[in-house]
C-alpha cells in the first residue's frame, strides 16, 4: 500500500515507519491517523515485524495535531476530532498490544500529540537538541494519544499537571532524568543509535518481548499475586515456545542464542 503521509519499510524484521510530513512538522492530520492505524495493524499482524522504529522527517519529530485543519473545519471540528483520535488512538492501541517491540527516535520537536507518540515507545531514543512541549492548552485543547495515562505514570503527577498546564518546554537531558525518554544521543548520531536498537531488537525472541509489554502494561492496575499469577503463566509458555527452548540450550551449551519469533 502506498502512503501519503508515511514512510514505510520493512527489511531484517525491522519495521521503519517515518512520518512524512516535514513542511508541516509532520502535523497529525486525517491522512497519517488512518495511516498510522493501518501501519500498526500491520506490525501487529505480520510475524515478519520483530521490531518498529518510528521517526519524523525533516528537522522535528512531530508538532501536534494539525491546527490549520482543525481550524478550516472549525463548524464541524468535534467530528473532525473523533474521527482524528479514533484513527490515532486505534494506532496506538495496537502498537502497545503487539510484540514487536517499539523504538521511537526523536528530533527536533514533539509537541502535543508528538509528546504523546514518544510516550508509547518501549525505548526512546532522544537527540540531544530533541525538546518535548505538550502544548494542548496553549491552543485550548486538552491532551490526548495516551498522554494523560502514560506521563503521569512516568513523571509522577505533579511533573505531568506542569507539563500539561504550563506547557513548558522539556530539554532532552530533563526528559532523561525524569524518566521520559531511554537515552539521549548526538544528534548526529541519533537514527544510526536508533537503527541498530531496533536491528537487534529484532533478532530477539519477539514472544518473550510481547510478553513483558502485557506484564508491564498491568503492574499498576493489579494486585501482587494476580500479577505473579500473571508472571508464573508467562514464563512457563516462554519456556515451552521454540525461542524459549532455543534459548535455554544456547545458555547451557555456551553458545549465541538463534532465536526466530516464534
């Protein structure tokens, strides 16, 4: 399928999709919500996928949903809005629920519904010039695409009711300390950093990394035993999956481990 608003590739299990967009700071509009959607229908369906890198072109990662669209749609802007954050939120979900992991490279900018795409990689990546802005409030708006569940959760919620309410900029070394992103790198640096990640991410057994997104996924919502339930049946189907058998006989027989997704 062809992409009006993405770039997608798929090559030694790594799913790079790249949000094309640049002259508009890769500003979320109809077009790249449904094809966010379609792109992580797809990661979550092909067995080839054992890793997804997301990046923006151009000089920012992504400014936000796109103000100007809303605004030339203005009599019928709550519609417009449903039907944006139905695309966007279905993405989202499945990108969390599949298991492949997510790596998110950013740069430049992520403001607003960028802020909350970094939010959902497993492992972020950050330039070091890379700066975060929630930025909703200051057109009116209030934060969406995960972000009132997952910074709070990451940053506590005092740092998140700052964030969302003073529309603060975040330096990439403050995102860092506070937990919101993995690792910051040379900005030159940043898509090598990121390609490699996700190359070798991708050569990892994709089933045991599915299972520790659902595990994670649940910790603050359940209680401890239903979690070590949770665990306990977990690694007990890791265990008898053929990466799981692979794995445990690389280790004893000292040898790499050739694991396959499966």
């Amino acid at each position: 399928m062809a992409y009006e608003a993405l770039i997608f590739e798929l090559s030694d299990g790594v799913a790079r999709i790249t949000m094309n967009r640049p002259e508009a700071g890769n500003a979320l509009n109809d077009a790249m919500g449904k094809e966010l959607l379609d792109v992580a229908i797809r990661c979550s369906e092909d067995q080839d996928v054992r890793a997804v890198l997301l990046a923006g072109a151009g000089k920012n990662f992504g400014f936000g949903g796109d103000l100007k669209h809303f605004s030339d749609n203005k009599d019928t802007i709550g519609h417009v809005l449903k039907e944006l954050t139905t695309y966007f939120h279905g993405a989202v979900a499945r990108f969390q629920h599949m298991e492949a992991p997510l790596v998110v490279a950013v740069n430049g900018m992520a403001a607003g519904a960028g802020f909350s795409k970094a939010l959902i990689g497993d492992i972020v990546i950050a330039g070091e010039s890379a700066q975060f802005k929630m930025a909703y409030t200051a057109a009116g708006l209030i934060p969406d695409g995960t972000s009132t569940y997952y910074l709070p959760r990451m940053v506590g919620l005092r740092r998140a009711q700052e964030l969302m309410i003073t529309n603060r900029t975040l330096s990439a070394a403050e995102a860092l300390d506070w937990g919101v992103v993995t690792t910051v790198v040379p900005d030159a640096a940043l898509m090598d950093e990121a390609n490699a990640l996700a190359t070798r991410l991708a050569a990892g057994p994709t089933k045991a990394y599915g299972m520790v997104k659902r595990l994670l996924s649940r910790t603050f919502e359940q209680t401890l035993e239903t979690q070590m339930e949770d665990e306990s049946r977990m690694i007990a189907a890791a265990a008898k999956s053929e990466d799981g058998r692979e794995g445990l006989d690389a280790f004893l027989n000292k040898r790499k481990p050739v694991f396959k997704g499966r």
